[in-house]
C-alpha cells in the first residue's frame, strides 16, 4: 500500500463549482500534513498546511480525519486558474523523516 | 530573489555515463530534499539532510546514486553508470527549521539518458 494515495483525476469541473479532493494516508503516526499545487511544467508550491481542527484560506478549505487517515481539500467557487494538480503531503512522526508526496489529483476548470 | 537554485536545466546523456546534478538551497535553510518527477507521475523521495545529521537515503533507487552537502549548503546528486529508466526531472527543496513543512522547489534538472 502507498503511503499516500490519491485519485490521480483528472477532475473536470465549470467554472464556479466546488470540488472536493480526498487523499489517505497509511501511517497513522503521522504528524503533519499539507496540500501542495503543481502547475504543468513547473515545481510544487505549499498551498495549505491542514490542522487538526480543521482551517480555511479564502475559497480553500482543509480538514483532517485522524480516525480514518484521510485529508481532504474543498475549493468553492471554482477559477480558471485553480486548474492545477493537487498534491497531499505527509511526514511521519520523527523529524528526520523527509516529506512524502502523493501522486497528485489533477484539476480542470473549464469556462 | 534568492530562491532555490539548480543546474543544469536540462542534461542529455548517453547511457552508461555518470551525471552531476547541483542544487543550491536558500541561504539558512538547514534542511534540503532531493525527489525526482517522472513525466505524469508524483514525486519520489531520494534523499533528505537535516543540519549536520547523518541523511536519510532509504529513497536512493540504487547505490548508483549518491548524494553530497558540503558545508551544510550546496548539495550535489551523482548517478552514475545512467540507465535508460533514470530520465525524469531531478527536483532539489529546501525549508527552514521554522517552518519546515514549507519546501521551496528549485525549477528541476531534466535529465534524458539515451
């Protein structure tokens, strides 16, 4: 089993929707967790970190399920230039542990 | 502005030649990452320095592969002996104690091996 897993997509969505991404985690030590946003041809950029309780960035949202090893990422009110692939990041519980990237879930926003 | 920095950008070679790629991580950053992109597939872990800890390398696909930081600053990744199934894009980050789930990616080193 992967480490982290996601559904590689691609996701097409309108522009305006809400689109939700879900990615699981197997190591349930893990610490911290975050989403990450590639556009084509160009390196990962940190989107969000996700907390436990849950937290927002503007039309961002991530929250966190301990229980069953899984973050999720919704994004209301969908733009062209959402249109990216989302990585979900996770590291484990030791601080020497590098960052674990999972495969990615691509989304399209169309006009 | 000073953000991470790798070359080359692209380097085409022959297999069976060795290859040098450099990464040159933000100035105080105390940890730095090597992964490696295949076209239209996530990233993989290759290696990881923290400080002046020993580095994790259980991502090295190989012992072809090898990685340096001298210095704790510039890190350099060697493979030797290049294979065919080593082309991909090379990406080097780096992050801060501060906030260490923050990488900052360097543009990447694409390397095809013919």
């Amino acid at each position: 089993r992967k480490e982290v897993e996601q559904d590689p997509g691609p996701f097409n969505v309108p522009e305006g929707a809400t689109v939700a991404f879900n990615c699981t985690y197997s190591n349930s030590a893990s610490q911290s967790f975050f989403w990450y946003r590639q556009d084509c041809r160009k390196e990962p950029k940190l989107l969000m970190s996700v907390y436990s309780s849950g937290n927002e960035d503007g039309r961002f949202t991530a929250q966190l399920n301990r229980a069953s090893q899984y973050i999720s990422l919704l994004i209301r009110d969908s733009k062209l230039s959402d249109s990216a692939t989302y990585l979900c990041v996770v590291n484990g519980n030791t601080g020497r542990r590098a960052l674990t990237f999972g495969s990615g879930t691509r989304l399209q926003v169309q006009p | 502005g000073a953000g991470v920095s790798q070359s080359p950008s692209n380097k085409v070679t022959e297999k069976g030649k060795d290859v040098e790629l450099r990464c040159d991580p933000i100035s105080g950053h105390t940890a730095l990452y090597w992964y490696r992109q295949s076209l239209g597939q996530g990233l993989e872990f290759l290696i990881y320095f923290q400080g002046n800890s020993a580095p994790d390398k259980s991502g090295l696909p190989s012992d072809r592969f090898s990685a340096e930081r001298t210095g704790g600053s510039v890190s350099t990744l060697t493979i030797q002996r290049t294979q065919q199934e080593d082309s991909a894009v090379y990406l080097c980050a780096s992050s801060s104690t501060v906030n260490p789930g923050e990488l900052f990616f360097g543009e990447g080193s694409r390397l095809t091996v013919l």
